[in-house]
C-alpha cells in the first residue's frame, strides 16, 4: 500500500525557467534511465522477490524513485512552463507544448513515449541486482550531463541532490549482491562449458585510420585466458587452400 | 568492415522440430537480452569509444554475437519450420507463420518487435561496461532457461555453447573495468555529496501476509550508513501536530 | 514523497494457480486500461494541475491506483507461479516465462510492453477530469470480463474490490468536473462557429446486409441540429450535372 | 464500401507557409488525439457494434473525420513545402525533410510514428461512448491551441472549422450516451460492491511548498461520501504500537 | 473528402466462427502488410503527390483499400464472436477477449498495435510505385497463407476476392511506373559514380553444412558486373603481410 | 561466421563537425531506411533462405550493409561530436547529447528508436527480392537529399559511395528477380480470379481547387482492363431508387 505526503523529498527552486534545459530534463523524467524506469525496475522485482530481505531494499528503493519522479517532474514543469504562452517557448518540444499543454509528460526529450521495454527484470535476484547497478551508473552520468548544461544554481542543487542519492542506491544494491556470497562469474544452477569459457575470440582485427588497433589486456591475457585468433579468418584461410588448423577449430567444432 | 564466411561458428543439430520451442527461442534471436540486442549494443559502444584497447574488445565481443546470432536463427528456423504447412504449429506463433513464411523473424516469443530501447548505450566507458556485465548475466540465465524447457539434445548442445560464451563475454567486460583503476562507486567526473551518499532512506516499511519484513543488512547498516527512519513517515506524524524531528530533515531539506 | 506499506490494500487468497488466467490479468498489470496507466495518468495530472483542490483528487486517487497495481502484481505473480517449472504453463506466456522468470511483468496479456502512450494528459483540468472518467468506465468493464472468465473465488473477491473503486474514482471524478460549473459542451476558451456546431453531417448511408442502416436519434434530430444529407454525395452528384444545391454547400464552403 | 471526392470537406487558404507551424500541425494528423486516431476509433467501433442506430452514428462520424485528416494533412503538406529545399527550414523536423521528401507525415509533431495504442476501443458500446467524448474534448483544446499559435488567417479559418466540429461531435456522443437510459455511474452488468463504492480514500495528505493542500469537494464529501484517513497511515500508526483501527480496516480487509 | 456506404464491397458469408482463425486474420487489419497499411500508405502518397495523373490513382487505389479494411475487419469480426463468451476461445487472443470484448482490433496476430512504422512513403513518386508495388506482392502472399490455413468456404471465397485485388492494384502501380519512362535504376537526380555502381562486393564466402555456397548468376557476372572479391579478406590477408593488391583497394580508397 | 576489420570500406574524412547534420545523418543510421534495416532485412531474409544461389546473394549484400552501418556511424559520430561540451550544440538532439554522450545512436533523426517493424521479410523469394529493390531506391532518395542539405565536401563524398553503392544492389536483387523467370504479376500459387484482375474501380472521383482530377491512363486503361465507375457510388444512386446497375454490381457481388 502506497501513501503520498505533499512535501518533496528535496526543496525545490528554480531562478529563470528555461524551456530547453526543461526539454532535456524530461531525459529523467520520461526517459530510458530516468527515475520511473528505476521506480518501476525496482518495485517489480520487488513484487516478485522470494528472498524477504532483499526484497525490502528493492522495495525502499523503488519507492524512493517515485519521489524522486515527483522531484524531477516539478522540475520539469517549471521550466517547462513559458510554453504555455510563447510560440517561441514551444519550438523546444511541441508535443509538450501542444498536446501537453505545457506540462511534464512522459516522454524523453525527443518525445517518445516511456516503454517498459526500458526496463530489465528477470527475476533471477542476484543478476538484477547488477541489472540495477548498471542502471544507477547510468542515471548518475545523466545527472552529471544535466548539471553540466545548466545555469540554474537552484536546479543544479536538487540535480546535485538527486544524483547523488542514485550513488547511494548503487552501493546498496553492490552490498546486497556482494551478501549473496555467490562466486565470482557464477550465475544461475548449469555450469559453463570448462574450457570453452576461457577462450577469447579475437573476431576484429588490423588497425585503422583514427587509431583503432587490435590490443591485449587482462581481458583477452593472463587470467586463465585462451586467445583464440579470430575463428572466421581461420575459415577464410582454409576455403583458399585446405581446413583451417589449430586453435580456431575448438570454436566451432 | 564485415566480412561473413558461410559456417556458422557452432554446429547446429536439430532432432524433431518444436515449434512451440522454436518460437521461445525467439527470445534469444529478437528479444530484449539476445544476440542483436548484445551485437549491436557491444558494437555500437566500440564505434564510438576513444579508448583504442578496450574499443578492440567491444568489437570483438560485438561481433563474436553476430555469429551468435547467426546461431540462433539456424537453430529457431529449424524448430520453426512446421510452420510452413501445418496449421496447428502456425497457432504457436501466427505471426511467423503467416507473415514471416515460417522463418526466424526479429520478434520476441509473444511478437514483439525488436527495438533499440532494448540497448543501454552511454557513451562513458566505465558505465557501458557495467551494463555490459549485466546484459550478459541476463543472458546467461535466459539460455539456461531455454536448455531447461528444451527436450532435443542437439538444440541443448548448442544452446549451452552460447551460454558458456555469455560467461566468457562477462569475464572481459569484468576485467575490463577493474582495469581501469576507478575507486569504487566513482561514476563521472562530480562527486556526489558526502553524507547524503551514506544514508540509507528505509521508504517501504511493516509486514505483510506473504512474509514481507524491513529487513537490515550490508546494504543499509555497517559500511558507513546512516539509517533514516522513512522521510515521508515523519512528514505524515508532523502533519499531526509539530514538524517531524531528527534525520528525516536532512533527507528532504 | 511516497511511503510504502508491506500491506496489501485488499488481502489477497489464491486457491489453484491457473497461468494463464495470470496472463490475462497482465491487461491490468500492464495494459493499456490497467493500474499502472491509471496510477500515472492521476498522478501527473496532479503534478502539473494549478487548482489546488482538484489536484488533491488526483494525487489521492493517483496513489491508490498504485496500491491496486501492487494487488493485480500479486495476483498475476501468484497465477503465473507455475511457469517457473512447467513447460507446458510456459506456452501460455513465453516472455514472462523465459525472460521474466515467472514474475509479473509490465506487459499486456499478448505481451506489448506498457507504453506512456496509453495516457491521455491534455493539462486542462475539465478535459482530463473527462478523459479519467472514459478512463474508469474502461477499468470497470475489463475487470468485469476477467471476473466473468475466472473461476477462482479468492481471485473474483480481490477483483470485486478493485472493480468496486474504479466506480468510486468514476463518481469522484464526475463530481469533480461539475463542480467546476462549466456549461455543457464548453470546452476551452474559443467559442465554436455557431451553426456549423449544429449540423449533423449524414457521411455514412444505406443499407447493409447485417442490418446496419441509417438513423434518426437525438444525436441527430431535435436538440437544435441540422441534418445536413451527405456532403461528399452532394459532390457526386454535382460531378454528374451541376454543383450540388442546399445544405451541402454550408458543409464545405 | 468508402469513395473519396476530390474537394476538401472545407477549403484551405494558406498565406506563408511557416514549416515550424507545419510541423506543430502534424499532432493533428499523426499524432495522439489527432484526426487518424479519431476516424478509426469511431470506424471500427462502428464495425464492431450491435446497436445499428448507434452504429450509423459511429461510422457516420468516423468518415466526417476521414475527411478531416484529409484537411489538416493538406494544411501540413502545404505549410511544410519549404522543406524540400531550404536547410533550415529542414532542420524543424528533419525526418519529415530527409524522409518523406516535405510531405505531410504520419508522425506527432516530434516524429512519433502514429500508433493504434492511441485508440480506446472496449466493445461496451456506453463505455466507448465516453471515451468518443473525452476524445472530442482533447481534440478540441488541441485545436484551440495550435489556433493560438497560428498568425495565417486562412490557417486559423480552417482550424476553426475543426475546432467546431469536433464540439459538435461531442455533442452528439452525449446524446447518443444519454439516449441509452442508464443510470448513472452505471457500467456492465456486474454491480459494485455497495458501501466500498461509497468510500473515499485521502492517499495523499499534508501541505505542500507550492501550495498543494488536502481539500473537501464534493468528490469527497456529502453525495454519500465515507471519508476514509489514508488506509496506508493507518497502517504505519499500527507499525507503532497495535493495529490501526476504525475506517481504514475497512480499506483493506 | 469521404463518404460510406453501408454495404461491403464484397459480400460476407461466414460458417462456424474459428477464433483462431479471428486472429490470424487480424494480420490483414491490423498487421504490417494489411489492409490498413495499404490503405494509409496509398492515401498519404496521394495526399502528397504533384503528379495530378498518379494521384489519381493513389487516391483511387488508397481509398479501395478502406473497402477492404472493412471487409477483412468483418470477417475478422465474425471468427471472433466466440471471445465474447467462451474462456477457451478467449485464449486465442486474451487483448481481443478481455480488453476489446471480443470485436476486431488494430493489432497485428501477436497483439502488436498497428504503427505508421510500416508504411514507406517518400515523396519521390518513382520511388513510392516501387515500394507499392512490393507492398502488393506481400499482401498477395499473407492472402495466400490465410487461405491455405482456412477451412471454412466463405471465408476463403471473400479471402480471393482480397487477394485477387491485390494483383490488380500491383498492375496499376507497375503500369504507372513504366508509364513515368524512366531509365533501369535511375532514382532522383545525382548520378551514382560511373565504376563503383558495376562492382559487385563478394563480402559472403566459402561453404556451409546445410549447402550454403558461394554462387555466380546474373546479379554479380556478366551485365557488365566487375566481381570484386571480399574486401574485407583483402585487408586480413594484407594484415598478415603487405597491404591487399587489386581489386579490393578500389572498394574502401 | 562474422568478422570485421579495423578498416571502413570506405574512407571518411569530415571537415567543420555540423552537429544539426549529424543528427540528418542518423536517418541512415537508425532510421527506416537506412544501413540497420538493409542489414538485418537482407540478412535474415538470407538465414532463412532455401535457394543457395540467391541466399549468397542476400548474404553478400547483408554483409556489406554492415560496413555502410560502420561509415555512416563514424559520420555521424563525428558530427555529433560538439554535443559532448556545448549546450547550444546539444539542442539538435539532446538526447544524443544528455543519454548517449554525444556518440552515434540506433535512433532516426528525431529520436524514434529503430525498430524491427521497418523490416519486410516474407519468406517468400521474389517478394522479398521486391521488396528489396523498393528499400534500395528509399536508400538512394534518402542519400540524395542528404548529400543536397551537406556543405562538408569529405561527407559528401563518403555519402555519394554509400548512395552508389545502393543503385549497385538494386541492379543485383533486379537482375535476381528477373532470373528466376516467374511470369509477370505472378505471386505464389493461388491464382487470381481471372476477370476481377483486370477490373481498375474509380473510387476517388471528381475535380479539386488544387489541380486534383479524375485521370486515365496505362493503369487503367488499355491493358486489358476494364474500368469500374465508383462502386460506391452505384450503390448511394441505388439508395436514391433502385439498385445499381451495369458492372458495379460485379464488383461488390
């Protein structure tokens, strides 16, 4: 059960409305990483989790990206609000203008409309909790963007609020997983094929003209890792003479 | 540049074709966590990298699920196939058989159409990893799902070859972030502000029939947290008499 | 700000799962008439609204919608249960059974994903007041289908409930709207042209072979209007000889 | 059976074509409450009704609207023809300059492409009859606004025209809703619950910063109205110390 | 401007109601290759076309396709009547059952919504026969389908009359097209550069276990072709060594 | 089997960064009818394929559609490359700028996310092949306007490659089409029914203020075809007395 209490979790003011930064705040409002999309991400894996403890963090968190929605949308709605009147004003976004009637909606600052299809639950608790990690990294360098292209010291103080509240969710949700204690790599009840998972498959290769090269790190060397030369190019070779031999086979055998 | 060589990186061997199955397999061909979503989300990241090494590893990976996708096509049009001529196995998924002809089409199993909303792109390299990771355990657990509803040994085989890969991919991003030294929890270039980082607001509270609790844990007590007690609850006692007191204050000043 | 309660607002008991009556309660869960639609469509009505009292109305309503979502959750979570383990419960829901785990998901019962494109927020307080009112009449009649199709008596009792206040939010919402003591048909601040919003264009004539025909009510005779005979027949038969005569010329000049 | 005569339903002047208002005028064309989604709405209601009086009504008014977008596309096509040539004039909506060669497009006034989620179709006829008027009301303060942004005359006078009709439409629905002699609040078969429908529940409480306040109307008070305090405070009073007592019992039992 | 006439064009007989069928006929309603797409597309075209001749027939053709969106959406119509009562029909299509109470709908057979995404238009005239002619192609093959997956007779006699219709509007487009005399492969005004447009990039190669080939016919030999063998091929092997000789460098200088 | 080199098939040079024309530029990117869709239409039309000559083919030119993707990609991201510090740059397209940090997105122009639903993929051979050779003259039209809205001489020479190269495969799939020797207007099995092929119905008739009339020509006259007066119109002079008479009657028997 939901209560609402008419107060904003954080004060907001704003000097000199500015259509266009009201524009782009609707990034968060009604866009892919913005606050409902986390609202809705959490309480429904929330709804759905078997494991009560967590199950109350997703809730809490869930609940506290609704009054951050409300924060965002007062926020929005300010600087939105010159559209009500000024042709100029609502060139900035005239769905918001003309349909709207000047207020937030729930759409992104290109004017399409909020889809689940932004959101990833699968319901399997420890992979979306990195679900959401990556979403609060996510949500915090759109902050970030946002303070970056303000001039509102109001504005830029409830941005600086929200954003750094999608931080403190981020270490909430490292916590839970690292709680789980599964193994590193570990997802799910079937093991991963041995030795196959240890093969990387160098699959683009050469160098180019703004600098793209083909490189080696911790992610294709040592660590176990089998580095496999690129799979087709051993096809390609083999359709010239004979079948492609070494390392390359073990891929597609 | 692309170059494709006709064999597919796994081979495939399909027993009796199951549409039905065919048609959840779609998940993997156009559904929010499969192989297009993951080519095109790892390729699209690698094209506008500025990072040369960890540019060479988005496409590598980007391009490996091509093939991956090459994969689960072949394996869906198999299963699919019946679709051509009986009725009955058109039922599973009208749209393949009387739009698509019975051929692997990019819809997920209940015909969604694939869309880029799916994608998680940024453009800050530390982020995009993270969502990597995540897509590839959603991944993981989307194959293992599939392997378990599946009965044709040879579809298993395969589906556990790309389902070890998804692991392998997870292992790179993984090391790919740690090797680049950020501190925990550092997103972007503003840091976020101090205490507000470490409180815990504990917005969903009580108990419910099915078990629900407010629960304590890592992620909100030890670490550095601060707990408060939920904000909108002081709001609502306040609205009773006084203003509510304490740390519910700093949440919404 | 919000505050959530581990009580449902209506308890909930469910006998013997049945998936897929769970898959056609997702049509409230994430449909186009559903909660979630409901919850937002009040919500953000009532963050941009300018009358203070009215705007109490939708946020109060706004808010319980959400609480009815959460029970639809609950009820679609404990209906779609089976699909974790059986093949055969999964054909009745693909998508929520391998991508979602089982798990109530923000999709209708064919699987679209919920899109903001189901509101219908115009920023004028009498039209949205008209639009909540269709809005509740839709709610009333598709949980009066699902009652109608369902055979579990813990599930018909929770379903009562939530078709029961959407009748409530209807009688509030129309109250509402006389309350603002508008004349009938005044919509806005430009006057319509005065005959021209009296004329009845007759644009669909004859005679079917399913009984269809042409008719005489109050949407057409009496009232003051004026029955103007098929504007574009009056071009046709204008194109045989001369331009067309009468009542037809008001319609297009 | 349809047939199209070559003369618009109402002639179109346009002065200088301003491609930005173009571009505004396309919410009418493809856009959410625009001509499109009302024609079809009103038709397929109309072809799906058993009431044949009614059913003239529908599909009387569905082909009026036809006729409509066929007035409001041709305003657009003429108001963007400078996008063929002219780079800025492209840059007001550059999918309608670079896509669609300058034409009138069936996109929102932000590219939206048109979408049937915009319809509202039950198949309860009084139902749909409610929605036809909320849709009336919509379209009418569109049309008042982009009046208002409007400096062509022969524009204005064309949107005028439409503004009224869609008055005289909504009077129409009325009759047609009223002519059917249901009671009021009064939808389906299956009766509420009798006291519950009679409640109100105040989910939102307190006092705001903008002036957001709790209110009493009509929609809450006298009118057989029971007041119920918010069932969720109830609960948190209970969390406290015992259970909540009194109303809110009544909520959630 | 537009006008309806209560008969079909073609008259509708149906024997037992096949809800399954219902549905899979909402491909031709509501689908990407249906009635209405054609409907639209044609009638947008026209609406945009300063070729008076061809507009004609755009207009002509476009308003046919209403005619046939009729006819399909009553055929449609009466397979789905079961839905209105029956819980196992209502499995056929839960969007149609609970939320359209059984009438036609704008969705495709997987509950898609219908979505201007599927027209392809322009503003080239050339360019828009083409893509009407392909449009009709496809609708010819979804009738074909839908015929071979019917049983009942006068389903199938109303589904030819459709189709057959489809074959002559594709005559009327390839008719018009020839009829604009314009040369092979001549679109809009830039000539493509002389050489490149004759070479044909071998950019698939080798052999596949399910007789996947590399093949030569008309499209890639003779017909002044110049076979450039994978470009892409030549940069590996040149990575191995020198830079790649001949052919290719022509392709990415 | 994918791999990809670090080289573009064609080299890219860009001047003075024009972001309003990188946000042009991603029509052919994410768009309708740009690299994406050529691609992915080509390519799954190849994966599903039973003819191997022409499965190469689609297979060749799928792939060289990706490397297209690359360009325009590297194009527009170059473009687009002022967003990530101005503000004033930002507002062509903030959503570049604020979610994806300036780099390239599968969206069009205005914001709207590619969606799979561009695709037309039947299954059926020459169909496709048609609607193959509809995409590639799309492709030109929209290559051309781009080069006519472009000032930066390296962008339009890499745009004046990619817009050859399309004519280049509209040649191949016509060439394809033609040598699989199917009779004219010959689609599928089912034949059309024979006298009702030829019949072209006038259902849009009359004179209009903007040049509109009634036209005959190739595609409706000559040829075999036997021209229908306006079906409709035959039945509303019925309604006016009898029935029609003369050849409407075949058409709506």
């Amino acid at each position: 059960m939901y209560h609402h209490v008419k107060r904003l979790m954080y004060t907001v003011n704003v000097g000199t409305p500015e259509p266009r930064f009201g524009n782009m705040l609707l990034e968060q409002f009604g866009g892919a990483n913005g606050e409902l999309a986390a609202a809705l991400q959490y309480s429904i894996q929330g709804l759905n989790c078997d494991d009560p403890d967590r199950q109350d963090l997703l809730m809490d968190i869930g609940t506290e990206e609704l009054s951050h929605l409300e924060i965002v949308g007062t926020l929005a709605r300010m600087h939105l609000k010159p559209m009500k009147k000024s042709a100029t004003a609502a060139e900035s976004d005239p769905l918001v203008a003309i349909a709207g009637g000047g207020g937030a909606t729930l759409c992104n600052s290109m004017g399409t409309p909020w889809t689940a299809d932004y959101l990833k639950i699968t319901g399997e608790l420890d992979v979306d909790l990195r679900s959401n990690i990556a979403a609060e990294a996510r949500a915090k360098i759109v902050y970030e963007r946002l303070i970056n292209f303000c001039d509102d010291p109001g504005t830029k103080d409830a941005l600086q609020f929200l954003m750094t509240r999608e931080i403190a969710h981020m270490k909430s949700f490292a916590f839970a997983l690292d709680s789980l204690g599964k193994k590193p790599f570990s997802i799910g009840q079937i093991p991963p094929t041995p030795e196959l998972v240890d093969q990387y498959f160098n699959d683009s290769t050469g160098v180019g003209d703004h600098g793209e090269r083909d490189a080696r790190g911790p992610w294709n060397s040592g660590n176990g890792w089998e580095f496999v030369e690129a799979p087709a190019f051993g096809e390609i070779r083999a359709g010239e003479g004979g079948r492609a031999e070494g390392k390359s086979r073990s891929a597609h055998r």
